[in-house]
C-alpha cells in the first residue's frame, strides 16, 4: 500500500514542479557545451602566438654584443665606450672596436689636450676641438662614439662595408691610387678585430 505525500514534499513539488525536457533544452545544453569547447580552443590558439618584442629582443641583442665587446677589450681604455658601441649597428660596432684597435691599442696611444683624454681612440681627424696635430677632441666617451660612429654609419651606406674597402680610414685617396704602404697589413689587422665583433 502506497503512503501519501507528507505536507513537506507537497510543498517542495510547488516550489520546484517537475517538467519534462524539451528539445529546445537539449538544443541548448548544446549550444553551451559547444560555446565551451570553442572558448577553450580560443584560449590555446591564442596561447600559442609568438608575441614579437622588438624592444625586448633589441636590448638582449645589445646586451650580447657589449658582453662580447667588453670581453675583447677587457683592461684598455676603450672599455669604458662600450656599452655606447654595442649600441650601434653591427658593422658599425665592429669598425669601431677593429679600427681602435689597429690605430691606438684601443686607446693605450690617443692624444690628448691639455693633459686631458681626448677620447679619439680611430686616429679622427674632424672639427671637433682639434688638437695641434689635428686630431678631434671630443668632450666624452659617449661624444666620441656617436661622432666617430656617424661617420663610419655614413661611409658603410656609402658601401663601404668591407675592412678592405674601409682602408681609406687610413690613407684616403691614396689607398685607392698607390697601394699605400702598410696597406694590406691595415686591412688584415682591422679585418681580424672586426670578424670577432661582427
């Protein structure tokens, strides 16, 4: 014999009555399930694009090539201009750690003013508060590396990109005209510092 509903189960199935399934709430069920799966899958192929930053992946770039650079002329004076090296361009770093290494030792040889560094570590000859014999004084290590650097810049967009091109460093004109004596050995002694830059 089957017992009635008690006063408390009669009042629960007013609350909450039963109705039976629809397909409108299987199709939605569904439409859910797929949301789901296709918000996930979003989410993964989102998480697997590369994020380029050019910001980030330049300072580490820097950061490598003034390891490098400071490693090679630990001890000389140049070491002081490195991080301002490593900021520019590869060639142009590499010219300016491979010239100042053939025409001054890497600054051990410079000239001075006053008593004073010039800071002219490539034998630069230019406006900038010359010296008796000529040579450019600059103010900093900083200044002397974006001067002497524009320069080298300028003259590698003028194709003259290779140590054995860039020998006009040293003799000018006349590299091109003569065959400048010490003109081989300038351009195998920069060429060897440049390699190990570049």
């Amino acid at each position: 014999m089957k017992k009635g509903k008690n006063k408390k189960e009669k009042k629960a199935d007013k609350k909450n009555p039963k109705r039976p399934s629809t397909p409108e709430d299987f199709f939605f069920g569904f439409l859910v399930s797929v949301s789901l799966v296709f918000a996930f899958l979003c989410f993964l192929s989102v998480a697997a694009i590369p994020v380029s930053l050019p910001q980030v992946t330049e300072a580490k770039g820097s950061a490598a090539k003034e390891k490098n650079i400071r490693k090679l002329v630990k001890g000389y004076p140049i070491e002081e201009m490195a991080s301002h090296i490593a900021r520019k361009d590869k060639k142009t770093a590499a010219f300016l750690v491979a010239i100042a290494k053939k025409e001054s030792n890497w600054g051990i040889y410079s000239p001075e003013k006053n008593g004073k560094s010039c800071y002219n570590y490539w034998g630069y000859r230019g406006p900038e508060n010359p010296t008796s014999s000529g040579y450019s004084c600059f103010s900093s290590p900083r200044h002397a590396v974006n001067v002497v650097g524009k320069r080298i810049k300028n003259l590698v967009a003028q194709k003259v990109d290779t140590p054995r091109e860039m020998v006009m460093w040293k003799c000018g004109d006349a590299c091109t005209r003569s065959g400048a004596r010490g003109e081989a050995k300038w351009v195998r002694d920069v060429g060897f510092y440049y390699k190990k830059v570049l």
